[in-house]
C-alpha cells in the first residue's frame, strides 16, 4: 500500500482541525442575531477559508507573510459588527511562528495584536472581557507555537544533516570499495598476467610446466573473484606473512629477487597488529609489489620492517625505473589508508625506488 496517499489524508485532517477555533465567529450570530450579521460573517468566513488553505499549503514565505495580513486584517474588519473576529487574531499569532524564525519579531506582533484588541474594544461594542480573552488566547497559542515551530526547525536540521551525513558515508564508501579494488585487482591482474606470458612461451618448450601454470592462472583468478566479493562487503587482509609470502611468489615469476632484511624475516604476529594496521600494511605491500613488476624492470626488491622511535616501519625499495613520476590512484588510496591512522608515507626515486610507511605505535606499545 502506498504510504503517500495515507499522509496526505492524515496531513488534510490534521490540517481541518484548526479550523475548529472559527466556532468563535458563529457565537454572536446565533446568540444575538441582528440584521446582515449572517451574511457578513458568512462572507469573511468565506474568505478566510480561501486565506487559510493558501498558507497551509504553501511554503513561499513572501505569501504567508501576505496571508498572515489578510487575516489580521480579517479579525479588525470582523470585530466591529461580530465580537466572534478575535478568533483571526488568534489564527495571526497562530501562524506567525511557523513564519518567522525570530522570536522577537514573534512577540512585537503579539503586543501589536494587544493593542489592537484593546483599541477595538474602546471603539466597538467588543467589550473589555472579550478583549482580555483574546488576548489571552493570543499568548497562549501563540506562545505555544513559538515552541512547536523552533523544535520543527530543529528537526528539519537534524533530518537535513543526517541525509549529509548519508551522502557523505556513501561516497566514503565508494570511495574505499574504488580503492580496494584498484589494489586488489591491480595485484592480481598483473599476476594473472605474468603467469600467462610464462606459459605461452613455455607451451612449447615445456607442455606440462606451461599446463601448471595456466592452472594456477585459474587458481589466481578464482582468488580474484573471491577478494572482489571481500572488496565490495569490506576488505580484510589475509595477513602480513601471508602477504609477504604472495609477494616473494609474484616478484619470483617477474625474474625481481626479493631480499628480506633481518627484521623482516620476524614479521609481528596478527596479535601484534591491529586488523586495521595489518589490512594497511598488507595493502600497501601489495600495491608496491604491483607497482615493482609492472613498471621498475627492477632485478632486486628490498623488504625491511622495523619497530623503533615510536613506529611501525615498513620499508620497501627497489633497484629498477619507475618511468611514472605521477601520483596514481594506488599510491593515493596507500597514502589516504596511512594517514588515516595517524602515519606517513614517503617516496623517493632518485636511486630505484624507495618507499617507506610509518605508523604510529600504540602507547601500551611505546611503553613496552
């Protein structure tokens, strides 16, 4: 069922409602009737009923300020042949809360519409009990409308920051599925790659070697199937080890030898890193390892990973060129993830390439 049509109906009748405050006019008329009272207060009911649906259903401020007039305007032509008009200065401070967000503004006008009632009853037969009634009205709905109009503010606020907060999340969100991805991918696609170049050229020279290859071409691409489904729910790193292990596999058929320093040989385990720390630093591994076979045309890579001064170090260096001195999609997702964890990201390529990650240790880890 369409809820559309349901809150219309429940708006329209909310809205009929207010209209029970017109009661006041037909008091007088049916109490003491004398002559053209019927159809005077006919026709400025008539008209009211025009001047209120034009405010209800419209949120241009410039008319409801004009309608708001009208029926002020309404309630000082009324009261001199019905005392029933003060029910349109009830409807004025009534509506213009919800019309001006300034509370001063809110209550010169209710002092305006005091003095008005006061003015009329010094002048017509309004009288003065009817007056203060009026008056009263006025401070009380009015007054009440004061509140329910800034918490409706409020809300709209709220609801208006929330749906920013909405976008904002989301385009987070593609933003990381983008760069996992690309990381992801990039890796996987360049081993799938290296791996079929392997084996056309050794179809010929070694059949069953080229066969084993293609095979683990397939195992490959079943795993790339598998990190993009991680990818798009949330990617979580398979581990440093692992993904070191995977690296020394990728540069390995690339012809890069890969040189673990000492430290690195002594990788800390997952308890040593947080899932958050281990998924940056695997990833960014992953991403210079891809850079390394793709475009340096380097023999040998240099993994070290350290903890001292207060940080986490990985550091990743390479003898070959890196024609591409622009920041690419990878190295910004690398750098994005870093620093969003309080580290850093340097790159130097003078000699080869050297790359180093710094994260902040935790201070239970400092203090050790």
């Amino acid at each position: 069922m369409d809820s559309k049509p349901i809150a219309k109906r429940q708006k329209s009748g909310s809205t009929i409602i207010w209209l029970a405050y017109t009661g006041f006019l037909f008091i007088e008329p049916i109490v003491e009737p004398h002559p053209y009272i019927w159809p005077k207060t006919l026709a400025v009911f008539a008209i009211f009923l025009i001047v209120f649906f034009t405010y209800v259903n419209t949120c241009n401020k410039t008319i409801r300020a004009w309608m708001i007039a009208a029926t002020f305007l309404l309630g000082v032509i009324s009261i001199p042949f019905n005392g029933g008009g003060e029910t349109f200065f009830i409807y004025a401070a009534g509506f213009f809360p919800f019309s001006f967000a300034s509370t001063r503004k809110t209550l010169v006008f209710f002092a305006f519409e005091a003095v008005t009632c006061l003015a009329e009853a010094r002048w017509s037969h309004f009288g003065w009990t009817n007056a203060v009634m009026a008056i009263f009205l006025i401070l009380i709905i009015g007054g009440g409308n004061i509140f329910f109009a800034q918490e409706k503010r409020a809300d709209s606020k709220l609801r208006l920051a929330n749906e920013e907060i909405e976008a904002l999340a989301a385009l987070a969100e593609r933003e990381r599925i983008a760069r996992d991805l690309h990381d992801v991918l990039g890796h996987t696609l360049s081993l799938i790659v290296l791996k079929a170049e392997l084996a056309g050229r050794l179809i010929d020279q070694d059949p069953h070697r080229a066969a084993a290859e293609m095979a683990d071409v397939e195992r490959t691409a079943r795993a790339a199937l598998a990190e993009v489904r991680e990818a798009i729910g949330g990617y979580r790193a398979r581990g440093l080890a692992a993904e070191i292990e995977a690296a020394r596999r990728m540069l390995d058929v690339a012809g890069v030898t890969l040189i673990l320093d000492s430290a690195a040989e002594s990788v800390p385990s997952s308890a040593a890193l947080t899932a958050a720390e281990e998924t940056v630093l695997s990833l960014a591994l992953r991403e210079a390892v891809t850079n390394i076979v793709r475009h340096a045309k380097a023999k040998t890579c240099r993994l070290n990973f350290v903890s001292e001064h207060g940080h986490r170090r990985l550091l990743v260096e390479d003898d070959g060129e890196h024609p591409l001195r622009h920041e690419g999609n990878g190295l910004r997702g690398m750098r994005e993830r870093v620093e969003a964890l309080g580290g850093h990201v340097s790159l130097d390529r003078e000699r080869g390439t050297r790359l180093l990650i710094e994260l902040p240790l935790r201070p239970t880890e400092t203090a050790a």
